[in-house]
C-alpha cells in the first residue's frame, strides 16, 4: 500500500501537460509569463524587511510541531535570541533582494494520513501532510502579510474557499438557496460541479501569471513565483 501511496504522490508532484487541453493557449500565457518576469526583474525594488515583521512572524509559527526535515523545530527559531533573529534577517533579505529562495527551502517530509473513509488499502484514501522547512514558513507569512492586503481588495466576495474566517460550507448554502429561489420562480437552473482535488498539485506553474495582473506588485511576484 506504501508503494501505491508514493507512486500516487509521485505523479501528482509532476507538471501534467494534457493533450486535450489548448496548447495554443498555453503557448500564448507561457510567452506572457516570461515577459512578466523579465518586467518584474527591471522594475523590481527592494524593500527590506525589519525585525518587527520577523518578529510577527515568528509569533504566527505554530509550534508544538513535528520538526522539519533539518531538525528545526519553531521553537528554535521562535526562542534562539537576537543573534539568531540578526541572521534570520540578513537570510530574508539576501532571499528577497534577490528574488530567489533556496530550493533548500521547498522541500518536505511527506506522510500519508487516512481520510477515514474509502477503502484503507487504497492510496486515493489518503492524503498527504507535508512537514516544511520553519524557516520557509517565516518568508511566506512575510510575503503573505505584504501581499493579502492587495488580493483582499480584488477577491471575490462572495467566495469561500481559501477565505479567513469563512468556510467553503457556506457556499453549499448559497447553493443550496439560489437553486431553491430558481425552482419557486421555475427559472431553468444549471449547476456545474468541479472535482478540484489536488488540483493545485498538476497546476501548469506558467498560468499563475493571473496573480500579476491582479495583485501582486512586480516588487513580489519575481520572488514568489516558483519556476525556478
């Protein structure tokens, strides 16, 4: 079952390239993707982070958790003292001045954990819980903190997914009243689901240029994209 469950991952790990889908469309958003990131490396201007924005961060790391796979723990990050904060930031800065982060810091422990429900020996019962470095953690609340402000004023209101203090159950309950509403008024309705899982997962990376378009100033966008 091991076997299954890590050949399963294996593939959801890899870029899939579908021949069903558009490639002329794929071809057009991969040419823009690049001149956005040659864009974004001309206008790009960095501003440093300062230790009130570490420290915040370091507060949001939750600890009590499983150390990553360098042995590092939140707490030893969160507790290390002044000297260790002082090449925290010159670490982040370096990163950010730069727009790269490490390869070093993409990569984690992987384990399954059971959906309890579906068939036990199937792979597709599980899901996968992966343990990432605590210092990448550090970086994407920074990032997160600077850019959420910006995706917020451009987010859809009434979506739930991925939203703080929402859950993607209420959606069910907007469903749920638009079609009630729609056969009291005998309006033909259509509903169109979408299995997303692991959608992210076997995302081509180039389409995430959306977040340019949208958001996310060139100041970040070289940084957080992750096609390196």
């Amino acid at each position: 079952m091991l076997e299954g469950w890590k050949t399963h991952f294996e593939n959801l790990a890899k870029e899939s390239n579908p021949m069903n889908f558009d490639q002329d469309y794929f071809e057009l958003v991969d040419a823009e993707y690049h001149q956005i990131i040659q864009i974004c490396l001309v206008a790009y201007k960095h501003e440093e982070v300062n230790t009130d924005e570490l420290q915040k961060a370091l507060k949001k790391l939750n600890r009590n958790k499983s150390a990553d796979i360098f042995g590092i723990t939140a707490e030893c990050l969160l507790f290390g003292g002044e000297k260790l904060d002082s090449i925290l930031l010159k670490v982040i800065n370096a990163s950010f001045q730069h727009c790269h982060i490490s390869n070093n810091l993409k990569i984690g422990t992987l384990t399954p954990s059971f959906n309890n429900k579906g068939d036990i020996s199937n792979s597709k019962s599980y899901r996968g819980i992966t343990i990432t470095p605590s210092m990448s953690k550090i970086i994407e609340t920074i990032l997160k903190v600077r850019i959420n402000p910006n995706i917020l004023e451009d987010k859809n209101p009434i979506r739930r997914g991925f939203t703080e203090n929402t859950a993607p159950l209420i959606a069910s309950l907007i469903m749920q009243e638009f079609k009630r509403e729609s056969k009291d008024l005998n309006k033909p309705t259509i509903h169109g689901m979408l299995d997303a899982k692991s959608a992210f997962d076997v995302v081509r990376v180039c389409t995430t240029y959306k977040p340019n378009q949208k958001a996310i100033s060139f100041r970040y966008f070289r940084t957080v994209h992750f096609n390196d």
